[in-house]
C-alpha cells in the first residue's frame, strides 16, 4: 500500500489529526467534527491546513 499520512489542522477548532493521504472514506475532525478529508479515487481532498508528513513506508 503506497502512501502516506498527513498530519491535517483543522481550520475551525484548531485540532491536529493524523489522516491517510489516499483516505477512502470522509474523514472528520475528532473534536468538532468538520470534514477534513474526502475521498476522490487517488489522493484524498484536504480542505485545511497540512502541518507535517510522515514517511511512506
């Protein structure tokens, strides 16, 4: 499985999640629950803030 995962800031309560590139599903915030990821078929939309990237391994 080729990818990565981001590390996102949600843009409305400042959370920071980590969040599969290529996500197959929505992803919502932990805290308040805004969409951060949605799927497309390859890499996963990202609407907020990335703040890091972990390796691919």
């Amino acid at each position: 499985m080729a990818g990565s995962f981001v590390q996102v800031k949600c843009s409305d309560c400042e959370n920071e999640q980590v969040v599969f590139q290529k996500a197959s599903t929505t992803v919502n915030c932990a805290v308040c629950g805004t969409t951060l990821a949605t799927p497309t078929g390859g890499k996963a939309e990202i609407d907020h803030e990335i703040t890091g990237v972990a390796e691919a391994r």
